[in-house]
C-alpha cells in the first residue's frame, strides 16, 4: 500500500514536471522560434528603444539559455523576490508563479482569488450531478423499458444536447428577471460573507453545468446497472434467496458504481479548466475567466500559473481515484 | 531401450522420411510483472519450459494438458505467432527460430492456425468472403479463375453454403464459424495446421461434425496438425500421437494406442482416470486417482520433478529416499520404453485405466489405413 | 487419495421411497419479438430423496431452463411457467417472488457452471458463503462465520479459517468451484441443482468436484440433479437421466438402461457423436446432421425428424405429423425409474436398428 502509493506520487510530480515543461517551452519557446522575444509578453507591444529591450530582457533572465530560464521558474515557484519592473522588488511566496504586469499582480494573488469560485461552483455541480445522475441511471436500470426508464432517458438526451450557453441565459431570464426568484447579483458572493447568498448566486450556475454532467452519469448508471444485474454473481444472489433490496445494493450497485467513481475522479478534476463558459455566463470570475483574459491580454505568467494549477487538480484527483478504487476493488492489487 | 540420453522422443516414421517440423527445447519465458514503479520484477512465467517433439507430414500430434499447462503458449511459440525465448524450431529443415515476422510471410502459406472460439477471431464487420480470402489478399496471389471463385470453392469444402459469401460472422452458428475459420486456414494449402481446441466450444454433435471435417481435409490433402485441447477422447480419436503437458514441460509423449493403454507417467494415469467414459458399467468399476492440491505458479515451479507436489505415486508408493530424489533431482525426458518417452525417475505402465481391466482394451485399427 | 469403492449409486434401490421432487408438464415460454420461445415445452420427470437425476443436452435444448425454472429464478421476468413443480407436495410454480425467496437456498440450492463469474468479484469467499447462512437462521455473524469455516472444511479447502477472508480471484477454479457447493450446502439443502457443475473445470478437478458431490449427497441425503452435455458425467454419477431435446424430454430411464439400450435416434446420435477413449470403434465419427431446431417454429410431429436418419422407417408421414408420445420401451429393468422415449418407430423395429446399425458403429 505505501509502496503504491510512494510510486504514485512520485508519478504525480513526474507529470507534473512534463506538464510545467510543455507549457513553459510552448509560452517562452514559440515568441523565440518567431525571432520575437518573450520580453514582449512582459511589457507590452509599446515600442521600446533597444537598449530598453536589451536591460528588460537581461533583467528578466531571457538572455539565457532556456534550460537554465526553465529552472529558474521552477526554483521561482518556491519563493524568491520578483519584480514588479518599475520599484522595488516583491516578496513571492510558495507557490509563486511570477508577477502580472499586465494586472500589477502576483499571480498567486489573482489565482487565490479565482480559486474558491471555481471550487465553490465545481463542487456544488458535482454533489448535484452526482445525486441526479446516479437516481435516475440507477431507476432506469433497474427497469428497462419502463415508464421512468424512458422518462429519464429521454430527459438525458435533452440535457445532453442543450449547451450551457443556451441553458445559462434562458434560465437567467426565466428565474431572474422573468420571475425574479432569485437575485440578480451578477456575480460571485464571498461565502464567508454571505453564505445565503453564495447559495443563491451559484444556485443557477450549479444546475446548469451539472444539467450536462448528470446527463452523461445517467446514461453511464444505466448501462452499468443493466449490466450488472444480468451479471452471473446477481442470479447467484438470487440463488442464495436474499431479497431484492439486499441484491440490488450490496450485490448490484456496489458493481456498478464503481466505474463511475473513476470518471468523477478525472471529471472533477478536470472540472477547473472546463468551468469557462459557465463562468462567463454567469458573470463569475473564477479560474475560467481569469485564463480567459490572460489569453486575450498574452499574459504569460497567470497563463502558466493557471495550467499548473489545473493539472495539479487533475493529477490529485486521479491519485485519489486511483487510491480509492483498491479500497473498492479487491482485484486491483494496491 | 538403447537411448539413454537426454534424447526427445524419436520422431515418428513419416511419410516422406525427414519431419516436417522439429521442435527442440522450445521455451517460453513471460518477463515477471514488476509491481507499480518502485516494485521489484517478479520472476519470469516459464509458461513452455524446454519443449520438444517432432512431426512428420500428414501426422497429427496430439498436445493435451489442463490448463495453465502451455499447451496453447507451445502452438504458438510453433506457429511462431509469439517469439520462442528459447530452443529452435526447424520447419522443412529449415531453422524459422528467429525469423522476423516479415521473412515469415512466405512461411505463413504452409503453416496455419485455428482457434478456439471461432466468433472472436472473426472480424464482425468483414463477410467472410472477405474473411477467407483474406490469405490470398496478404500474400498478393490470384488464384486461378479469382479469389470469389476459389473462395466459394474453399466454402463448399468445408460444408458451408457458397452463396453465404457476403454474409457476416454473427449470421453463422458456432459450429459453421469454425468451418470458416478452418476455410481461411485451408486457402494457401498449408502443409501444417496448429488447430488450438478447435472443437471445444462446439456442442457434441456439432464437434463431430468438425472433427470429421478435420481428418477428410487430413487425408486429402495431406496436412499435419498439431491438435491441442483438454479433451481427451477427441485427442485419442484424432491424433497418431500425443503429448501430455504439465508446468510447461511434457510429461509424457508416444503414439497415442501406447498413450492410453500403457501409460507410465503418474500425471497422464491421473489424467486419464479421470475422464469419464459413457459407459456406467465400465465406469464402475474403473479407478479414480484423484490430485490433490493446486496446480502450482509456473512463475515458481516446484524443484526437482516440477509434478512431485501432487504425484500420487510419490506421496502413496514411494520410499522417502526416493522422495528425496524426486524433490531435488529433476528428471530429463527420455525413452523408457521404444517410442515411449516420460519425464519421471520411476514410471510403471498402467493398462487399466480406461476400462478397469488390466491388459490392453482391443486393439485400434490402425488409422487412415 | 485413492478412491477405489465403486459408486454407491449402482447399489442404491429407491423403491420404497416417495419422490421428492414431481415436475408435471413443465412448460417455461419466452414471448419476444420474433415469436414465442419454447424453451421448455411440457417436461416431466420424479426424483427421489439421495438420487441423481442427470438432464442431458446440448445448448438451446433447455435444460439450464428448466433448472432455473425449479428455482423460481424466471419469476419477475417476462417468461411464463405452467405445470407443477412438486417439492415434497408443495408445488413451486404459483409461490410469489417472496415466497419463493424463502425456499431458493434453504430447500433447493443451485450451482452454476462458472464459479468466477457467479462470485461477486468485490467480497470476501466467507462473506458470500455466511450471507447464505444468514439470510434462512437467526444466527450472529459469528456464528455464521464458524458454520461457514466448517462448510469450507468439509468441502476440502485447505487452511479455511485462513481463506474466509480471501477474494474469488485469490482462489483457483476448483477451489471455486467448492466454495459454490458450500455456498449451495451451507443450509442443506434437499435438493442440489448443479448447472453444468465441471463444465469450466479441468477433467482432474472435474473428478474431484463430482466425488464430493456424491459423497455430500450420501451425507445430506438430498436429491441433486445434475445438468451437463457430457454423457461421461451422467454415466459416472447419476441414477436416471433425462435426454433434452428442443425443449422436450425424448428419452428418459434408469443409467443402466438408458446405456444400455438408448432407444432414441437423438441419444444414438449422441453417442455416435462422441469420440470414445474406452473403447476401439470405427474410425469415422458418426455426427447429427444439420443443427438444433429453433425453439420458435418447432418443427411439426416429432421435433426432431429434421436430423432424423430414420423417419423412413415410420409408416405414412407420422413424424412429420403427430407429435409422439413419451412411451415405456420394452427394456426397462429398474424397479422404479421406467425407461421411456419419444419416438414413432415400432420398438422390435428400434431394437433391431440399434443391434444391426448402430451399436457396430459406436
């Protein structure tokens, strides 16, 4: 067990090593393979007199070669002192991914912002995705070909097709200003403010990016239930003479959730990097709008910053996943 | 009784003299599974573990065992359709040990396989014109009068309806997608079919049927096959002679009369008490020897005599010296009786497992006469 | 472990006993799109307590459904059971869901052909076996886990207290396949199906796995019927037989009578099918033509006249025709179990094929 998982998290740093590499040459390598430079990012299309360019680009370290630009921004992530290019320097610490000139930022600070809305909306999505998703593939399973079967298959089916760009705005309409059940407080409400209306200002954005979600997780439930209960273990259960709840929790369900478990582990983490359009929707500034605007602003640290973050998400949810499923499944040897 | 070294069994008097394929110490070794990133690498599977026979045109030797034995790994490492890790394999007399699998193309025409279940090794989106023409396809050959043409050919051979040509696998029964399976392995006129329990997912009267498929294409077109399975009247039925597998290694291997009323190996006495014939009268009064425990891992087999662990007659007949000789000493397979070699320090002919009476049951009218 | 006792079953004389076990005109149909599945179409048969029944067929000829049709396990399905199903008088067919719950694994108990797949690959082999015990006794899990230590003891499992905790595939397929039978002994049963017990086994575990049954049955004194297409089996280990044939039984008698004078052209068909190692026959095999009738459009007369090589020697067209009755032969020796078949042929004329065409060829 604790070799597994040793072996894993080493894996872990490894990916995310590779991860940190990719994105790191692609925003550094590509402005030098253009015969620009990567100083660009930093100050701005303004124009420059060269021997301005020539002490920025000394200053930030683009004068060396890369493997040597590359460890250092590695070293940065666990604190040193940036500039912010025109006073002193700033204190950065872990994790520290450099300083937004573009947002007279550190990146941390931006990224520490965004973070909770992005959690808060992926989260609340989730446990509701999850609910939804799980009752009514299990229901349909259990009974194909049944009333609630093609209710519930049929609604999955709709969910699935409509895009939150379509959703989010009509729903908006409807309960907000048609109706005005809830607030119009566009945007994202601190929880430890107002927890009452931190519910209420992502009730919306919950429903409808875990609309989509449940979709696909009812679909999945319901072939995995399906499957399972026409598994020769179910008829040894019935064999056996238990009752039919015992067999369809214990025997049946325990079975057909358990592929479900990996994909919510490499769905929620995944979550934080897919969550834009719901974001920009809704009007709420997490992870999702933030790389949003550093891609339009060529802002390259909050860039970089961003994609770590995700992939750590990613890397952590699988790790969990990965963990999890030898407490579930005993044939996976842990 | 002359050959005392660590010979194979001599190969059976062919037809034509020389053996079609020499099989010398084949092994079969699966690199041990190394657990997680920081796990050590288990031991390696000697999944065949010096494997040698040999077969002449138009035999067929039968290769039986339970499973887990290496039956299957064997015809492969044969067929050359896995790399044998060690040991040669001469077809023709020609050493196709380490051939590449694209100077095995043209080897491919005489050497052919037939699985076990037909349905999976048949492509679903594929008719099986496509299916059985498929040989003439890789091989970039045109038979005379087209591939449609000598495919439907091929088809009415092997029972099938020729105007099924366009048809899918899942529109055939099991028993007519192993006639397919053995119309594809028949297009290129192979000279040697590995046929790898081609018959045991079939119901019985359907086997026949398959059986009886297998030994009028053996006569007429003068094929050898390596027929391997689990059950052993079809084995005795089929072959000329026959091998019995064990941890990798055969135990014991002879023509096949000799194989079934006068074994030597205890492995093949337990093997053959245990198969039930349909006959209560002759069942009753037949003996069982049951093994007891399980078969052990062939990523660590058992020192000495790799049966040892579960051999009757070691735990029930012999001295504890000789135990000891069992348990430290690994026997090497050689001829203890002419034709008749078995890997075993102390082997016994047994004549009365098959019908419960000692001497030999009537004698078999010699095959394909 | 040399077993050299010959079977207790040759010995064995159940005359004086009542049958256990009455199945009447069992009939188990499966509508669906295309048309109405005959699996079992009016299948008869007694067992008495301490004897084996073996049912003999190949795939689609209902012998699997029949099994699970003595357990109920087609209740809450679309397919629709009638006759009789007589365990020791209570008949089996109208019980509820519920009810039947109450008698699956207590009275009757099954086990199925593969034992991997018929484990739940997520719990323990105890936990499965103990589950089986508490469901049918108010007993703690303490208890039913020393009941199930002592049930895996009995069916040769090594170290058992050591193994309760183990998962299915931690265990080889004959020691799966014992703790299926502990499963299925736990509560001893008085009745045994077994499905295709040693089907998915090796013929050395094969062996093993019909000798406990046997033993267990001469300790439990249960009925147990045996389903298999392996005549070899029902020749080693049952007392009478049933031959299974689109959805009907077409012969049926004592072990010893029915091997010694199979009277149906389906069980010569069988036999000469099957490659024997006990004995010197001609070289050539000698199959069924065609394939199994479809259990929809069964055909006309007698079901199996489309592979029959001797419906010309029945006057008119009867076996396209008129369905035969499932009558005594002439042969029967055993006191109670009645050797009968299905077949048009006059019997003088049958004994005479079987003693001219057939047996040379067997």
């Amino acid at each position: 067990m604790i070799r597994f998982v040793v072996s894993r998290l080493i894996g872990m740093v490894l990916v995310l090593i590779v991860v940190s590499m990719v994105t790191f040459l692609i925003f550094q390598a590509v402005p030098l393979l253009a015969k620009s430079s990567p100083v660009y990012y930093y100050i701005g299309k303004a124009p420059a007199t060269p021997e301005l360019l020539q002490s920025l680009t000394h200053r930030f370290g683009f004068d060396q070669p890369l493997p040597a630009q590359y460890w250092s921004y590695l070293a940065g992530f666990f604190g040193k002192s940036v500039t912010d290019g025109t006073s002193a320097a700033v204190q950065c610490p872990f994790p520290c991914f450099g300083y937004s000139f573009r947002r007279n930022e550190l990146v941390s600070t931006l990224i520490g912002q965004a973070l909770p809305v992005t959690i808060s909306l992926a989260v609340g999505a989730a446990i509701l995705w999850l609910i939804g998703g799980l009752t009514v593939g299990t229901l349909s399973g259990l009974k194909p070909g049944s009333l609630v079967d093609r209710a519930g298959m049929t609604g999955a089916l709709a969910a699935v097709s409509l895009p939150i760009f379509f959703t989010g705005p009509v729903a908006l309409l409807i309960f907000v200003y048609t109706l005005g059940w809830l607030p119009d407080n566009n945007g994202y409400v601190d929880i430890t403010q107002n927890p009452v209306g931190w519910f209420l200002s992502l009730l919306l954005p919950w429903i409808c990016l875990a609309l989509l979600f449940a979709a696909l997780y009812a679909r999945l439930t319901r072939s995995n239930v399906l499957e399972t209960m026409n598994e020769d273990y179910i008829r040894t259960a019935r064999a056996k003479g238990l009752d039919r709840r015992t067999i369809v929790v214990k025997h049946g369900l325990r079975a057909a959730l358990t592929p479900v478990v990996t994909i919510f582990g490499i769905d929620i983490g995944g979550l934080i990097g897919t969550t834009i359009i719901t974001e920009t929707v809704f009007n709420l500034r997490g992870l999702g709008t933030l790389s949003i605007q550093a891609i339009r602003d060529l802002d390259l640290p909050v860039l970089l910053g961003v994609t770590v973050v995700a992939a750590f998400a990613l890397v952590i949810a699988n790790f969990i996943v990965d963990v999890l499923y030898g407490f579930i499944d005993p044939r996976v040897s842990v | 009784m002359t050959s005392t070294a660590s010979q194979p069994a001599p190969a059976a008097t062919t037809r034509t003299g020389e053996p079609l394929l020499e099989v010398q110490g084949v092994e079969k070794y699966f690199p041990g599974r190394r657990t997680g990133l920081l796990g050590q690498k288990g031991n390696p599977v000697k999944a065949v573990d010096g494997v040698s026979f040999s077969l002449g045109t138009g035999e067929t030797l039968g290769l039986v065992g339970e499973s887990g034995c290496g039956k299957s790994t064997t015809g492969r490492a044969v067929s050359k359709l896995i790399e044998p890790t060690g040991g040669t394999v001469r077809f023709e007399g020609r050493d196709v040990t380490n051939l590449s699998p694209r100077q095995m193309r043209p080897l491919r025409r005489e050497l052919q396989m037939i699985f076990q279940d037909p349905y999976s090794s048949l492509n679903p989106r594929h008719t099986i014109g496509t299916v059985i023409g498929a040989p003439f396809a890789i091989q970039g050959e045109r038979p005379k009068g087209g591939t449609k043409r000598a495919v439907q050919g091929l088809m009415e051979r092997v029972g099938l309806n020729p105007e099924h040509y366009n048809r899918y696998p899942h529109e055939f029964s099991g028993g007519q997608r192993q006639r397919i399976g053995i119309a594809r392995a028949l297009a290129l006129r192979p000279k040697l079919i590995v046929c790898d329990e081609p018959v045991s997912a079939l119901d019985v009267s359907v086997q026949a049927q398959v059986v009886n498929l297998l030994e009028d294409l053996q006569s007429e077109f003068g094929l050898a096959y390596i027929f391997i399975a689990h059950d052993l009247s079809v084995v005795r039925h089929i072959s000329d002679r026959v091998a019995v597998m064990y941890l990798g290694k055969i135990m014991e291997i002879t023509d096949r009369d000799t194989l079934y009323e006068a074994p030597m190996h205890p492995y093949t006495h337990a093997l053959l008490s245990a198969v039930p014939v349909p006959d209560p009268t002759t069942e009753a009064r037949r003996e069982k020897i049951l093994l007891t425990g399980d078969l052990p891992s062939p990523s660590n087999p058992p020192s000495g005599c790799v049966f040892h662990t579960r051999c009757p007659k070691y735990k029930n007949e012999l001295s504890e010296s000789e135990r000891e000789h069992c348990r430290t000493v690994e026997p090497v397979i050689e001829e203890k009786r002419p034709g008749q070699s078995v890997y075993c320090h102390f082997p016994q002919v047994r004549s009365d497992l098959i019908d419960g009476e000692p001497g030999p049951i009537r004698t078999t009218k010699p095959k394909a006469a | 472990m040399v077993d050299t006792s010959p079977s207790a079953a040759a010995v064995r004389d159940f005359a004086d006993e009542q049958p256990f076990l009455v199945v009447d005109d069992l009939r188990v149909h499966f509508p669906t799109d295309d048309g109405l599945v005959k699996s079992v179409d009016g299948l008869s048969f007694e067992l008495r307590r301490g004897e084996i029944l073996g049912i003999v067929g190949e795939s689609g000829s209902g012998k699997s459904v029949t099994a699970q049709a003595i357990l109920g396990l087609h209740k809450g399905s679309q397919a629709k059971v009638t006759g009789r199903i007589l365990l020791d008088d209570q008949d089996l067919v109208p019980l509820s869901e519920n009810e039947m719950r109450r008698v699956r694994g207590d009275e009757v108990s099954m086990i199925f052909q593969d034992p991997l797949s018929s484990l739940h690959p997520f719990y323990t082999i105890g936990n499965q076996i103990s589950e089986a015990y508490l469901v049918h006794h108010k007993v703690s899990k303490k208890e039913a886990r020393q009941r199930t230590i002592e049930m895996l003891q009995k069916v040769g499992i090594p170290n058992a207290a050591g193994r309760y905790d183990d998962y299915p595939h931690q265990f080889s397929g004959g020691m799966r396949q014992r703790a299926m039978i502990a499963m299925a002994l736990i509560c001893q049963p008085k009745l045994l199906i077994a499905d295709e017990p040693t089907t998915a086994l090796d013929v050395t575990v094969q062996a093993q796995i019909l000798e406990l049954i046997k033993e267990l049955r001469d300790e439990l004194n249960s009925a147990v019927i045996i389903i298999t297409h392996d005549l070899g089996v029902v020749a080693e280990t049952c007392d009478q037989v049933v031959v299974m044939y689109g959805g009907q039984c077409v012969e049926k008698g004592a072990v010893d009578d029915l091997f010694a004078q199979p009277e149906m052209p389906y069980t010569w068909g069988l036999l000469g099918s099957m490659p024997r190692m006990d004995r010197v026959r001609q070289e050539r095999l000698t199959p069924i033509p065609g394939s199994p009738p479809s259990l929809i459009n069964v055909p006309k007369g007698c079901v199996f006249n489309p592979r029959c090589r001797f419906s010309d020697r029945v006057e008119g067209r009867r076996c396209f025709t008129e369905h035969p009755d499932l009558l005594p032969t002439t042969s029967t020796t055993h006191e109670v179990t009645r050797h009968e078949v299905r077949c048009h042929i006059p019997p003088e004329e049958r004994q005479q094929i079987l003693l001219t065409e057939i047996r040379p060829t067997l």
